[in-house]
C-alpha cells in the first residue's frame, strides 16, 4: 500500500513540477474551487451525470491547470498547518462560488422569468417535475430552464466558464481569501438576474395583458360568452406564439451577461 502511494506521490510531484507536499495540496485547494463552481452551475451539475464521472472531471481539470500553479499558491502554504488548511479550503469555497455565479444568475434568471409567466398565463395550479433543478416547478418554469441551459452550451457558455476556471488561478492565489476593490459588481447581481428575468418575460407579458384586454372588451360587447372557457386556451395560444418569436431577441441580450462573471472577476 505504501508502495502505491509513493508512485501516486511521484506522478504528482512529475505532473506539478513542484515539491510532493506542494502539489498534491495544489491540487486539493483547486479541486474544491473547480467542483463548487461546478455545483453552482445547474447545467453542469445535472444528477444525470454519475458522480463518480462529476469527480472525473474535477480532477482532471486541476490536472490540466497545474502547470501554472506552482506561483499561484498563497504565502504560507510551504509550511501549512490544519488551521491555515481549513481556512484555505473556505476561501476556495468562496472562490468557487463566485466563479460559479454569473453562470447561475443566467440560468436563475430563466425560472424567473417561467414563474412570471406561470402566474399570468394560470399555469401556477399545476407543476411538474424540473430535471434541471430537481425540484417541483411550474410548466413555463420548467420550460424556462430547460431553454436555458440549451442556450448555455449553444453559445458556448460552458467555454466561457473554463476560461474563467483558468484565470482564477492567476487572479485569485490558491489558498487566499479574494480581496476586492469595487465589490458593487457582486453587489448588483442580484437585481441583474431579476431585470434579465422580468426582460426576458416582458413581451409575452405585455401579449397576455393584451389579450386580457381583448377577453374583457368581448365580454362586456357579448355577456354570453363563456370568459373563462375562452381566455385559458386564448392565453396559452398567446404565450406560446410570442415566445418562439421573442426568442431570436435573446441573443443579443444574453451575450453580455455570460461575460459578467468576467467582469466580477476583473473587479479583483
């Protein structure tokens, strides 16, 4: 057994350029920070995809960025002790939840957006089961999201986020709690995620305040018609029409958001 650990050590120590102690803790610190930017990140932490295959890949990337972690560990870490490893191993939790957030107020802001249009349309009685969240939603949010995360790889979203992961090495020392000087981009992603929810709800929104209007009219013109036999179907009808047409605007819209990240990351 002790045999296999040396050879462990050994291909560590060859892959990381760098002393064994050095580059296995190397390797820990990033493996936290790369696995909860991951589980930030509902599209790339589907509970369809293994765990063991999640691990995989987690191990892997720190594999292919170690050659450029032997300058990006904090002071402290040639002689690190359990207490400065604790607090290192929360400040890569910070980390990775801040590499993780743009991407998840993307996708946050498409359930917003759902359940917006749940409560208009009258889907809000009924839910079904969201296998992007795995939790019990309403059917536009579970649409929503399912439409987001098809977008999140067909514009190359998922690149986006590797590219982050290798930048944090040099922006952020393993090991080291981030240390900002303008923290109002961290600070205004919050409301963003809900002002990209209601823009991307906002055009069905106003067709369904239309067709109320036009439902109203009818039934004060015809008091024999049936309002509500009339409306349900008249505003799925609706909804539907102007999100496929409202989606070739969202695009341009969402091409600026996914560099958000980049723009907290820059606020360093």
């Amino acid at each position: 057994m002790t045999g296999g650990n040396d050879a462990m050590a050994g291909i560590a120590a060859s892959i990381l350029g760098v002393g064994v102690d050095t580059g296995l803790l190397a390797v820990l610190l990033l493996s936290v920070r790369f696995s909860v930017a991951f589980g930030m990140s509902p599209a790339l932490s589907s509970h369809g995809m293994p765990a063991m295959v999640r691990v995989a890949l987690v191990f892997l990337l720190s594999a292919l960025a170690a050659p450029s972690l032997p300058g990006s560990l904090a002071p402290g870490a040639a002689g690190w002790s359990a207490s400065w490893l604790m607090a290192a191993v929360a400040s890569e939790v910070f980390v990775g939840m801040l590499l993780g957030f743009g991407v998840h107020i993307v996708l946050a802001s498409f359930a917003i957006a759902g359940r917006m249009l749940d409560v208009q349309i009258g889907f809000g009685i009924g839910s079904v089961f969201d296998p992007v969240t795995r939790s019990s939603q309403n059917v536009m949010g579970t649409l929503m999201s399912l439409v987001g995360v098809t977008l999140f790889f067909a514009m190359d979203a998922h690149l986006v986020l590797a590219s982050m992961l290798a930048r944090s090495t040099t922006l952020f020392p393993l090991g080291a709690l981030p240390d900002f000087a303008d923290p109002m981009p961290l600070l205004s992603g919050a409301g963003r995620m809900y002002a990209i929810g209601l823009a991307l709800a906002a055009p069905v929104a106003i067709a369904l305040v239309l067709s109320d209007l036009l439902v109203g009219v009818t039934s004060r013109n015809m008091p024999q018609i049936n309002v509500l036999v009339l409306s349900m179907p008249l505003k799925v009808l609706v909804a539907y029409f102007v999100l496929a047409v409202s989606v070739r605007a969202w695009a341009p819209l969402l091409s600026g958001v996914f560099g958000m990240a980049g723009d907290i990351l820059g606020a360093k």
